[in-house]
C-alpha cells in the first residue's frame, strides 16, 4: 500500500515513480476510498439505502483489491531482500497497529481475556493474509493450473471449521483473487480498454446493483461478503448448495472486480499519486474509526438516515485525504513504515560472489523492479493494498477479526 521504504523518489514529493501503472494507482486509490467508507457507514446499516450501498461494493471491493495486490506481487521470488522488505513493510506494522487496537479496546472494555498477535484486530487480517500469501508465491509460479488449485482449494477450505488464528479463514477464502493477480499480465489489463468491456462493465454494475437491493431487503448473512467464517457455521448444508452460493459470489467479485478496472481511468488523475499510500490510509483509518465508534458520535445519528449517510460519508472522504498528506504520512511513518534494522542480521559478505565476478551494484539495481516498488504501495486495504486493501474487509464491529 504505501511506497516501498528505501525507495529513491522521496514519499513527501509523490511523484510517480517511472514504469508505474496510473490505472492501478488509480484503482488503489478508489478501492481504499471505498474500504474507509465501508467502516464509516457500518454502524448505521439501519438506513435501507445505506445497507443497500453496504451490501453492494462489499461484493467486490477487498476482491479487486487484492487481485492487483497479487499482481503486483509477481517479482516476489523469496529472495532474502524481498523476505526482508515483507517483514519490514507488513509483519512489524503490523504488530504496532494492532498494539495500538488492543490499547484502543483496553481503555473502551478494561483488558482483554487473550493478548494473542496471532489473532488479528480488525482490519489487520489484510496485513497478515498479504505476508502469507507473498510467500507463497513461487509455490503459485511453479504450478501449472494455480487458479484452478487455488479455488479448489477455497471452496473446500470454507466446510472447514477455521478460527480466528492468523485470520486463515480469510486467507484461504480471497486465495484465488491474489493467484488470478500473480497470472495476469499487462495485455490482459489492456482489454479492459476495450468499448465492449466498458459497456459490459456498466452492465455488470447495474445488474449487481440490483441483486444487492434483493440481498440487503431479504437480510442475507453478510458472512457471504466478508468470506471470513466456515460454510459449517451457517443454518444451510455445507456442502450443498453452500458451495455453489460461494463459487457465485466468487463469480460476482471477479465479473465486479474487471467491471472496476474497466471504468477506472488509465490516465494521471490528480488522485493517481495518492494511490502509492494506501497503506497510510489503511492502518491509519482503523484507529481513527475504533475511537469514533468508541465515542457517542454514532449514537446521535442513528435514525437520522441521508443526514447519517451524508456526515459519514463526509468524514470518510476527509479522513481517506488526510491520511495521504506529507505531514501525516510523517508523523505516521515511524508506524507505517518503521525500519527497526536492529531485528535483522547482517549477513557476512560471501567471497564466492567477489570471486564470481558477481557485480553487487547490478544486483542492487535489479533486486526492485517498477512493478515491485507499485506493489508495495497496493498491497495493502490493502487494502501493498490497498488497503487496498486494501479494506479492509468486513465491519460489523471493532473487534479482533471483526474486518
């Protein structure tokens, strides 16, 4: 989500770094507008447009988010440089924020019963399910139907009864969404320029538009959309038709998914450059929105319906552009992007290289490629990503896995 640290173009010019995609920052951008928005509306679903609105880009938003996190991850090869930019840049922000959560929720309900790291707070799952799948990547590379083994594999894995650890139920279930990134290439994205994928995609909208009013009036199970708790959980066979309703809300997030990218503009926006901090806005909203569901903000609108919608949707679009200021990136990059090298060894220089010939400079120029520096900043949100995420996924309620 955010730009990659150590990187040369410094964060506070936000300049687009060469070979990056303005569609992706584009679509980064939007997608982890979409996840603070999702978080600022939640509490007051009670309004039926408001749970229609919910309801609807909960179908798609943390999918396509995650679906350019992966790829974006494509350079990923494991190496020890890129395992180090995995801890720097996810595992150890995401150990602050969710110190931060549990201090947030100690000093709303008095200290918690479990003081696990293992058990993600609120939209943290982002964070562990994208180190997870980062490294797994070159097991995706060397498969020969990795989209195919990664649905199988979500499908079945949602009639087992996962918990809360490591947010795996998340994990696996969005699987296919970051495999489908990693065997994507330019070409395909250059499709969606397309006028029949444009018209498509308008149609794809208001078709889905349409089945989210018939889901939000009749109440279905939210559960659908935040793909986070096992099929066995729920008063339906998990196997049939549980699965089937899973592989269509599957089809639903992809055909969305490609139907966003599709409208979003390929051009430099005035908010294209606000697509390399995602990860600010990411982490940063969540605090934000556990202490303003912790005050009596929404208890005095609640029952207000469009003037609710209107003021939340306020304060998420003031929040997403705060979060991506110079100055706030700089009070937030101790957490956002902290460099405790102290956690790291250094390795001993290796005499076979210098007698190889190896050029370490070279080595260096090539370690971070443009895409590797873009997907830093998608994945986070996520939601690298967005956020993103990012978005953030669900949001019932500021609890550990809640989002």
């Amino acid at each position: 989500m955010s730009r990659a640290p150590g990187s040369a173009a410094r964060p506070e010019k936000a300049t687009q770094a060469p070979g990056r995609d303005s569609r992706l920052d584009n679509a980064k951008f939007l997608l982890i507008a979409l996840v603070v928005f999702g978080h600022a509306i939640e509490p007051l679903r009670d309004y039926a447009p408001t749970q229609v609105i919910y309801y609807w880009f909960y179908m798609f938003h943390m999918p396509a988010f995650i679906l350019i996190s992966g790829y974006l991850s494509r350079n990923f090869d494991a190496s020890s440089s890129r395992v180090e930019k995995a801890v720097l840049t996810l595992a150890v922000p995401y150990l602050i924020f969710w110190a931060i959560h549990q201090g947030i929720y100690a000093a709303e309900d008095g200290m918690p019963d479990s003081l696990s790291v293992l058990t993600p707070t609120w939209s943290l799952w982002f964070l562990v399910a994208l180190f997870l799948w980062r490294l797994s990547v070159p097991v995706w590379k060397r498969l020969r139907w990795p989209v195919t083994i990664a649905v199988i594999i979500s499908v079945f894995a949602a009639t087992a009864d996962l918990t809360t650890t490591m947010a795996l139920g998340r994990v696996l279930s969005f699987l296919p969404f970051f495999v489908l990134g990693l065997s994507l290439r330019k070409e395909h994205f250059e499709l969606l320029d397309r006028t029949w994928a444009r018209v498509g995609a308008v149609a794809v909208f208001a078709v889905t538009f349409a089945f989210a009013l018939f889901i939000a009036n009749e109440e279905v199970s939210r559960e659908w959309l935040f793909w986070r708790e096992s099929l066995s959980d729920r008063d339906i066979d998990p196997i049939l038709p549980s699965m089937a309703i899973r592989l269509t809300f599957m089809a639903i997030a992809l055909a969305m998914s490609f139907a966003f990218l599709a409208l979003t503009p390929k051009k430099k926006t005035w908010f294209t450059k606000l697509g390399a901090y995602t990860l600010y806005v990411y982490l940063g909203h969540g605090a934000f929105f556990l202490i303003l569901k912790a005050s009596p903000f929404y208890e005095y609108f609640e029952g207000t319906g469009p003037v609710g919608l209107a003021v939340t949707t306020s304060i998420a679009v003031a929040v997403t552009l705060l979060l991506c200021t110079p100055w706030v990136r700089k009070a937030l990059k101790w957490a956002v992007e902290p460099q405790p090298q102290w956690l790291l060894r250094s390795d001993e220089p290796a005499p076979k290289a210098a007698m190889s010939g190896s050029n370490p400079a070279e080595e260096a120029s090539t370690a971070e490629r443009p895409e590797a520096a873009q997907g830093s900043a998608a994945a986070g949100p996520a939601p690298d990503g967005s956020p993103a995420g990012p978005s953030s996924g669900g949001g019932e309620g500021p609890r550990p896995g809640a989002s």
